[in-house]
C-alpha cells in the first residue's frame, strides 16, 4: 500500500472511531519517513490512553521537526499533571500565548502567565487581547485594566470579547449592558454553538424577557451549546415548568453542574433521598457548592454532626453563605456562644463589617 492510501485509510479510519486501526497505519506511514505521521501515530496513541509510549513518540516527532507534534505533546503533559512542564515546552518554542494559557490553566502560576500574555499582546498574536482581559477578569482587582483590554479587542472585531465583556457584565449585576455587548458579538460573526447564546439567554431573563430568554435556551439547546440542557432545565425550573428532561440530558451529556444543580431540583421538590445521590457524585466531581446544600438537609433531619461537616468544607471552599447557615445551626443548638469564633473566616472571605455585626448579632 503506497503513502497516501496508508494515510488516506487512516484518516477515514478516524471517522469510523476506528482510533487501534488508525494507529497501526499511522505508525507504518511513520515507519517509511511520511512528513506528520508521527505526530498522528502519537495523537492516536494518547487517544487510546498509552500516556508513555505516546509521549515517547511524540517526543521523537517534535525532534525531527513535526510542527503539530508541540501541542499533542503540550496537552498529553496537561493531561498527566504536568503543566508546568508543557508550559515550559511552549516557551522554549517562544509561542507566548500558548504558553500563557498553560502557566494559568494548568499550572496556575499567574504570575509567569501574566508575563507571557503581556508578551503575546506586544506581539499582536491573535486573540492575545482577549484572552489576557478575560484572565485578568478573574481578579475583581484589576477589572478596570480587563475591561480596557477587551474594549480593545473587541475594536479589533474580536467576537470573543464582546462576550467576556457580556459575561463581565452580567457577573457585576449589569444585565442590560451585559445583552447589549453579547448581542453585537453574536451580530458580528456566526457563533453557532458559542455559550454567548447562553449568556444572553441568562442577561434576557434578568431584564424580564422570558420568552426571548426561552427562545435562546431553545436554539442553543438545538446548537449543541456547552452545558445548555442544564441551563435551560433551571431557567425551566425557575418559570415553574417540567426540567427533569433537561436535567437528565445533560447528566446524560455529562454537563457541567449537572449533578448539583439536579440535586438542588430534587431537595426543592421533596425528592431529597434522590437529591443526596446527586450531590454527594457533584462533591465527588469537585463541586464545593454541594457541601452547603448537603449541610441544609442534614440539619433538616437533626444529623448535626454530619451537617457540621459539611458546612465547615463549605467554608474551607471560600463560600461566605455557609458561615451565615452554620451560624444559625449554632443558635438552634444552644451554642450561640461559638459563632464569635465564626467572625475571621467571615472577614477572611470578605464579609462587609455591617455583615459581621449581623453574624454577631
């Protein structure tokens, strides 16, 4: 079989999920010099799950010189906890906003991401304004220097960043100008599938506008929008109509939340038993938000002790809520006397000193 039937035949063994089959070809094309072979054999590989020996061959196709070989080798490093040294890979390859993206996602050094990003901007890489204001957002702290930079490159016509400044908007109580930077992304390019659709679902039904809210959940349920079944089971559930459909889609779907956001459905609805499931699988997913929810019903059947826990690693979790719920469980216990020992973790989360009188109360 010559070179271009082996790939040709790889390729649509890709399409067929075919991955064992295409590796083998690949590997062969490999094995007679095809330029890109190599890093495909390795991308099949790390498919397949054989994390070491796909690394090996990746490792061999960046050094022969196979461009695309770099991130296959980046997102396998990622993928097994090494982020820091994918990161570190992406520098010596000069690629400043790769390398960025890797220092503050995977290995949450934000002090070196911030200098890559700053490097891909005085570079003008594309989409390296955006992704540096929507990083910087992340920081209550600097929002004014992430907002400038989203400005800007939504000037450039960035689509991207007129969501971030949407979904920037709608996280600081503005769903008015929230709609209105989404709608003109969603006006400047086809973005078909985008969570900007869910965003202006969401900014649409806080200004009131519940059918132009429903008819967005709706078309991107229909896209196949990230986590929209989710999304639009609680805006559902909200308006008081069946959700459990969607809820079970996009547990289905594995969405993000799915587990805790059905879980607190079920709780409101008498289904606790049910809801206990759920919320234990989202604690397990790494959802902090759970804990609360679990405390509240553990102290609704006089399990103290098991409440208490929950709203402890609730607390460790940095939500502030929790300190409020665990602080009444106290008073209703008689031990009014310990909330004082509440007052730091309050202060440390960012309780108001009006909010720290309440707690004292």
């Amino acid at each position: 079989m010559g070179v271009d039937d082996l790939l040709a035949r790889a390729d649509r063994l890709v399409e067929e999920d075919d991955v064992e089959g295409a590796a083998a070809l690949y590997a062969e094309a490999a094995q007679q010099g095809t330029p890109g072979a190599a890093t495909r054999h390795g991308e099949m590989l790390f498919h397949l799950g054989r994390d070491d020996v796909a690394e090996s061959v990746l490792r061999a196709a960046l050094a022969k010189g196979e461009p695309d070989a770099l991130d296959w080798l980046s997102d396998l490093l990622v993928e097994t906890g090494r982020g820091a040294e994918a990161a570190l890979l992406q520098e010596q390859a000069d690629r400043a906003l790769r390398a960025a993206t890797i220092w503050a996602d995977a290995a949450g050094d934000r002090g070196r991401a911030e200098a890559w990003y700053r490097k891909a901007v005085e570079r003008g890489e594309p989409g390296a304004l955006n992704d540096f204001g929507s990083f910087l957002s992340e920081d209550d702290s600097r929002r004014e220097e992430a907002e400038a930079l989203l400005r800007q490159a939504a000037e450039q016509g960035d689509a991207l960043a007129f969501s971030n400044l949407g979904g920037m908007a709608l996280d600081h109580g503005d769903p008015e100008a929230a709609a209105a930077w989404l709608r003109q992304g969603l006006e400047l390019a086809d973005q078909t599938g985008s969570t900007a659709l869910l965003k202006l679902a969401v900014a649409e039904e806080r200004t009131g506008n519940t059918e132009a809210a429903r008819a967005l959940y709706d078309r991107a349920v229909a896209d196949g929008v990230t986590d929209a079944h989710v999304t639009r089971a609680r805006f559902l559930a909200d308006q008081g109509e069946p959700a459990e459909a969607d809820f079970l889609a996009g547990l289905e779907k594995g969405e993000e939340g799915a587990h805790y956001y059905f879980g607190e459905f079920l709780a409101a609805n008498g289904r606790v038993d049910e809801a206990v499931g759920h919320l234990y699988q989202a604690v397990e997913d790494g959802s902090t938000a759970a804990h609360e929810e679990l405390a509240l019903i553990y102290q609704s059947r006089g399990a103290v002790k098991a409440a208490e826990d929950h709203f402890k690693e609730s607390i460790a979790a940095g939500w502030l809520s929790a300190i409020w719920a665990y602080a009444e469980l106290l008073r209703q216990e008689g031990r009014g006397g310990e909330v004082a020992a509440l007052v730091p973790e309050a202060q440390r989360l960012g309780a108001t000193a009006e909010q720290v009188e309440e707690l004292t109360r």
